[in-house]
C-alpha cells in the first residue's frame, strides 16, 4: 500500500516548531481517569462532538457530563474511506486508567445515545462491575487499542502527520487502531493514546507506534516520545516519566503519584521504592505556536528536576 509522502518537519507547522525547538513531552497529556469514544463515521468538524453526524444536542452535553465526572469523551472511526452516512451500529470503547484498576471494555450500541446510561461514576473511580452492569451492551476487551488523532479541522498537523500512520498501523494491527478526532497538543503530532492506561505518546513514527502497542499489551509502556498518563495531572504526568527515565521501568502499574506539593511531586513503586521530583513550569523561550496558524507565545513549559530518592517504606 503507497502511504502519503511524510510531511514531518515541513515549515510553518505548529509540530515542526516542537521539534525543532525540542520542547519536552512530558506532562503534556490530557488528564482524565476515564475514557469513553464511541464511532462515528462521516466529517469531523473542529469541535466534532458537536459537529459531525451525531446529534449534536446529545454531544454537547454528553461531553459536558464526561468532563464534570473526570471522563474523557471523543468521537473515532476506523482507518480509511467511510461513508458520510450510513445506518450502522456504533462501536463504543471504555476504559479506567487507574492502577490497579485498569481495564478496558467495547461493544456495538444502535445509537450513541445509549451511553447516557452509562455509569461514568463508575468509570473514574474504576468499578468495572458497576461500569458493565450500567451499559449491558459492554464486554471486557483483552487486547489494548489505540486512538490516533486525523482530524485536520482541529489542526492540519494531525491530518498530514496523523493519517499516514493510522494507515501504517492499521496494515501491522488490523482491529486495533482507531482515527480519533483530538486528543490534545497538535504540536506533538502525530499523537496517540493507548488505552486502556491512557498512555499518550507524540511525534511518533510507524516503528515507534506499533513498539507502543505491543509495550501495551504486555502492561507496559515505552519511554519514547511518552508524554504521560492521563490518570495524572500534568505534574504529576512529568514526575513519574522522570522517575521511569531514571530506573528503566516501563511496567504501567509499577508507579503511583501519591502526593503534590506547590514544588515537588512524589512518586512511588510498588515494591515500596518513593521518589520526590521537583516540577516547575517556566514561560517557552522562544515562544512557539500551540496550534497552526496561531501566532507564537511563551507557553508555559514543565520542567523536572533529578528525582530524589526516598527510599524503601
């Protein structure tokens, strides 16, 4: 299959920016306890829960309660040609991204609406029970997946960078690899976020991508281009990808952040090891557009210190 020339790097790109300027990932995830995406083929506007072929009455305000109970709600769709409109049933993923509570489930409902049902409650604090019992359309998925944002009226970056890896992956794992309408810093394109951990990762390739996947699918991540999991906050996020930098460990239920103060954020392991990691932010120098077509601005930047070890309790 002829994929699309890479467009990485092209000038004038708010990623390209990024790169150049070789701005840190780390704590640059969304943050969110939960996920939940559901299909839906056709166009994608800028703001697709609202402008796309879902009723945009129920979008708007399902994204709203999502976002009220610490839930992540987007549109996907899979890789490649779709009708703009047809009668079909939706498939819907769920995931919990807490340690130890981490867990993915899918299924196929008639109408997107269905998912008012759903305990979203239940989802971010991770009961699966209560989470399947809410929503009988639901099963446990085995396999881990992966979200890829395409949407080019979000930001052109994640058309011209996103679509040419979706289809890359789709060819190395069919079934697993959704288009996503945003999931975030289009300045990282092409990004992606692995569930059911919510690892999201950025300027990917199609090797580093699919060495992602199958990280994920032995409950582990990879330290490329990782820019944190969305349980965290961004703080948080940036702290524990210090910590695996420094030790190796690449496990995703090894660490927990289980404290933050204005300055330093702690990290612990589950064979009793802690960590505290300063976390500052400072204004981008040079400032860089978050977005393409906007003007640059000195974002603010986290910065990590060396983690300090706390040792064995």
């Amino acid at each position: 299959m002829t994929h699309a020339p890479d467009a990485t790097g092209r000038p004038g790109l708010c990623s390209t920016y990024c790169r150049v300027l070789g701005e840190p990932l780390a704590g640059t995830a969304v943050v969110a306890a939960g996920w939940v995406v559901v299909e839906q083929p056709g166009p994608w506007g800028a703001k697709a829960p609202t402008q796309s072929h879902l009723d945009p009455v129920f979008g708007g305000a399902y994204d709203a309660k999502c976002k009220k109970a610490d839930v992540r709600f987007g549109l996907i769709r899979s890789p490649g040609r779709h009708a703009d409109a047809v009668e079909r049933a939706h498939q819907v993923f769920v995931a919990s991204t807490r340690p130890g509570r981490t867990w993915l489930l899918g299924g196929r409902i008639a109408d997107p609406a269905e998912l008012t049902d759903l305990d979203l409650a239940a989802v971010a604090r991770g009961d699966r029970t209560a989470a399947l019992a809410s929503l009988p359309a639901l099963q446990v998925v085995d396999e881990p997946i992966v979200l890829v944002c395409t949407n080019g009226k979000r930001d052109e970056c994640c058309a011209l960078l996103g679509r040419p890896l979706v289809s890359a992956l789709a060819e190395r794992a069919p079934g697993r690899v959704w288009e996503a309408n945003h999931l975030g810093g289009h300045r990282f394109a092409p990004t992606a976020t692995y569930l059911p951990a919510g690892t999201m990762h950025g300027h990917l390739t199609a090797g580093t991508a699919v060495e992602a996947l199958a990280a994920a699918t032995r409950g582990e991540t990879i330290l490329t281009g990782l820019r944190g999991r969305s349980t965290w906050t961004k703080r948080g996020q940036a702290a524990e990808v210090a910590v695996r930098a420094l030790i190796g460990e690449l496990a995703l239920e090894a660490l927990t952040v289980t404290d933050e103060g204005p300055e330093l954020v702690t990290v612990r392991h589950a064979d009793g090891r802690s960590w505290t990691v300063p976390v500052t932010s400072a204004p981008a120098d040079p400032p860089r557009p978050d977005s393409c077509g906007k003007e640059p601005f000195a974002m603010s930047i986290l910065q990590t210190g060396t983690p300090i070890s706390g040792g064995v309790r």
